[in-house]
C-alpha cells in the first residue's frame, strides 16, 4: 500500500484531481486540512498533465507519503509501496 497525504490548498488540488481520474485510488479527505490518496500498489503523477508550476512540482510531498520514491523527474513521480523500515 502507498499513501499520500495531500494539504487541502487549491495549488495541490490537481494532485487529487488525477489520482481520482486515475481510478484504483481510495481518496478520504480530513477535516484537518488534507487529503490521504491511498492505493493498492503505485501512484503516478505527472506534472504537465496536472499543469503544475515546477514550484509546486517540487513541493509535492509537502504533506507527508508512506512508501518510497521509486522515480521523481521534471515531469514524472512514481512513488511505490515498501515494506523497508523507516
């Protein structure tokens, strides 16, 4: 299982927006102010599709993840379930 965890700000709304479109997501928002995307295996998102600013981009895991960060490019992050200890 994979986990993000998303601040409720409209500059990482587009980060929720493709995991929900994506399908096989499990999206819960908190009342706390963010949202947990949960998914069986992997996430991937991709930056030009959510039109994000490289800024923004860059601050993606502002809200925490559990798994690990198989692949993270200008334009492409994979991040992937582990069982490795923190």
């Amino acid at each position: 299982m994979v986990t993000l965890y998303v601040l409720d700000v409209p500059e990482f709304m587009p980060i929720v927006e493709c995991a929900r479109a994506r399908g096989g997501c499990e999206i819960k928002k908190f009342a706390q102010g963010y949202y947990r995307i949960q998914a069986p295996s992997e996430i991937v998102l991709n930056r030009k599709d959510m039109k994000m600013k490289p800024a923004v981009w860059y601050g993606l895991f502002t809200g925490g993840l559990i798994g690990e960060i198989k692949d993270w490019g200008r334009d492409e992050v994979r991040v992937v379930g582990t069982n490795k200890p923190l």
